[in-house]
C-alpha cells in the first residue's frame, strides 16, 4: 500500500490499481471547475477513487464504479462509495453528472499485462472500444442536459472521439488539454442536448 | 454501502428492482448481504461494503 497526494488530499492506493497520472488529475480539476452543489455524481471506473473523492463534499451525492475488484477495495478505502460494475450496468440513475477517464489507448494482443490493470489503460485496437459502449445506453441513466465530462488521448483520436459524441446528442466542448511525452491528454464536456 | 444507495441500484441485466437482504451492517452501512433481481432469479452479493453488480458471465 502507497500513500498519494495531490492537492489538499492524501489517498492510499494498492497494487495492481491504476496509479493517477497526468489524466487523473487533469480531470480531477476540471471535475472541481464542473460539479454543481445539487449534483447527483457517478463516476465510472474509479480506480483508486481519487476524482470521487474531491467531489464527495461538493456534489449532493456521488457514487463511483469499477469493474476491478482491487480498484473498488481501493476506492472503498479512500471513503468512497464503489459499486462493482460494468461501466454503469446495474445503476438506475438518473445522474446529473458522469465523470469517466476510460481505457484509451489503443492496443495489440501483447500489451496487456492479464491482470485486472488492463481494464485501466486497454481500449481495444482504436482505444476507442470501451468509449464506444459506454455511449450505446448512456441514455438509460443521463437524461437531457445532463452532463459527462471525460478525458482520453490525442493518441484514441480526439476528432473521432468527439465525433462518437455527437452522433450520440451531445454538444461537445474541449475544457483542458495538456501535452505530456508523446500525446496529448483532453479533457471534454459534453452536454445531452434536450 | 449505504442503505440509501438502493434507490439507484437495479438489477445490472433487466433494469428491474433488486431485493435486498443484510446479513451484517454496521449503522447505516451494509458490510454483508445480497441484492437478489426476482425476474431473472440471479443473486448478487455484498461484500466488504461492496455490492458486486457484474452479470454472472463477467464475474
């Protein structure tokens, strides 16, 4: 177990959960700029729980999912209310708002690890897989208006991801981006539109 | 988990309400139990305060 800080936070993190990097906390900190006071938060695919736990006393509720038993053992830990699930299957919602750093990068048979840290980083041979079902029922927890703000890669294709994004109904705003070695981490938020 | 997140849990294969029972709790937070969907007869559990929602076939 290793003890993480960023901001005014401390948090824990156990092995084999992704560990936050660039992306985690350029979304933390544009998930601070985004929540409202009357929002009903779900966060997908939590990992160590930490964007959760930044919203947890900001938001009216937030619960968090991940499909990685060791990430919600984790997130659990960190005060975080988890749920084992698939992307937000076995959630009835309505949501407010959904925050989801997915498995972006795209990959070949080699480059997973087979353990539950692929689910962290692996999006398929375009990165764009995981996004991709995510949006297929988004419809069933966040109604009109409702609001997902979520972060990939230049290297998942930031025109084809916004793309995905419309063509599911939502207006698409770029909020942050920052260039780290060899890609370029986004930050989007993207309305349903009514 | 709390008691209160039953409102928005649903069966992870219908949508349909799920049935709660506890089998341990520590105030308002569920530590054991299970969440059983009638319609589909499939029971998911509740372990260490986390209620595990992933259809059988993903377990």
């Amino acid at each position: 177990m290793t003890v993480r800080i960023y901001r005014d936070k401390e948090f824990e993190l156990l092995d084999d959960v992704y560990d936050p990097s660039e992306d985690s906390y350029l979304l933390v900190d544009a998930a601070l700029a985004e929540v409202r006071p009357g929002d009903r938060v779900l966060e997908i695919g939590t990992g160590s729980g930490i964007v959760s736990l930044f919203l947890m006393d900001r938001a009216a509720s937030v619960v968090a999912t991940d499909i990685s038993p060791l990430a919600c053992a984790n997130a659990r830990r960190n005060g975080v209310e988890v749920v084992r699930a698939d992307l937000y299957h076995g959630l009835y919602g309505p949501f407010d708002l959904v925050i989801f750093n997915p498995p972006y990068l795209p990959t070949v048979a080699g480059d997973r690890l087979g353990s539950w840290l692929d689910h962290a980083f692996d999006g398929g041979p375009t990165g764009r897989k995981v996004i991709a079902r995510f949006l297929e029922g988004i419809g069933t927890i966040l109604p009109p208006c409702g609001r997902v703000l979520t972060v990939f890669s230049s290297l998942t294709g930031i025109d084809e991801v916004k793309e995905m994004y419309r063509s599911h109904g939502f207006t698409v705003e770029t909020v942050s981006t920052e260039k780290v070695p060899f890609e370029t981490l986004i930050v989007l938020r993207c309305v349903r539109r009514p | 988990m709390k008691k209160s997140l039953m409102e928005i849990l649903c069966c992870p294969v219908c949508k349909g309400d799920l049935k709660l029972t506890i089998k341990k709790e520590e105030g308002d937070e569920i530590v054991d139990g299970s969440l059983y969907c009638a319609k589909c007869n499939e029971t998911y559990p509740i372990e260490d305060g986390i209620p595990n929602l992933l259809p059988p076939g993903l377990r």
